[in-house]
C-alpha cells in the first residue's frame, strides 16, 4: 500500500510542517495525518473534508454528511485498525503509523482525542499550537498501520 519511497516522503512532508502552527481550515490532526497518508500512499481519506470547515463544529459537520460522528470513525472505514490498546515497547509501532490518543490542549484548547503520526523515533507527533509538537505515548486509542 505504502509507495517504494515512501520513507523519503514522509520525512519530506513532516518537514514542511514542522513549524506550521495549528489552524482548523488548514493545518489540524486530520489534516496533518491525512496528508501523511497520502504522501505514503497517494490515498487521501481526508479528500472530502479539505478546505471545507473552518472550526471544530464545521470538522464535525462535513463528517455528518458522511453519517460519520468523529474522525475516527472516518479512519477505521479505510485503515484496519493495529490491535493495540497499550503501547509497552516501540517495536509495536514504525514509522508512519497512524495513532489517536487523548491529548489535552493540543489543538488549541480542544480536549479529546488527537490524531497524528509515529516519527522515526517512536515518538508520536501531532499539530500543536506553534507546529508539530512530539510525545512520548504509552497508551494510544488506536493504531493503524498505513
């Protein structure tokens, strides 16, 4: 699924977001991990929201259209989902894994869960306030392998 230079991609992308700070039209959680997605694998979930909300209730209502309540509802109909509920050692995750977590105050004061992406690292990134924030996760909600 992932293109043959994908690794390249991706660390190309990660960069031209690394100071990008938040921004719900341009550069949120399902922005930036749909983009990594694509990059990966030139399938874009996100197709159908981008550009077309503006704030948390407008995300919310694109994924209403869709019969769709949260984003990672969006996800699971694309990705099958890693099984993984506590992440214990990071040779469970590589390099462009997906991972949703509970992170307060990410998104510029939203509560609840963030989506973003596993760095070379093992570290999780995600779109924080002033670009790219890096997290030392051991629980996730979920995984998804792209």
């Amino acid at each position: 699924m992932r293109y043959a230079a994908w690794a390249d991609r991706l660390d190309h992308y990660i960069l031209s977001k690394k100071d990008v700070p938040f921004s719900w039209e341009h550069n949120n959680c399902m922005s930036f991990s749909t983009g990594a997605i694509e990059v990966m694998s030139g399938m874009d979930p996100g197709f159908f929201a981008k550009g077309k909300y503006k704030s948390n209730i407008g995300a919310l209502r694109i994924l209403s259209r869709f019969k769709l309540r949260t984003f990672e509802e969006a996800i699971f109909k694309v990705f099958q989902e890693t099984p993984m509920r506590l992440l214990e050692d990071d040779e469970f995750v590589m390099y462009g894994d997906i991972i949703m977590a509970d992170i307060p105050n990410l998104d510029c004061g939203i509560a609840g869960a963030t989506v973003g992406v596993i760095d070379k690292d093992g570290l999780s990134m995600f779109v924080g306030e002033k670009g790219i924030i890096k997290h030392q996760l051991r629980e996730a909600n979920s995984i998804w392998r792209v």
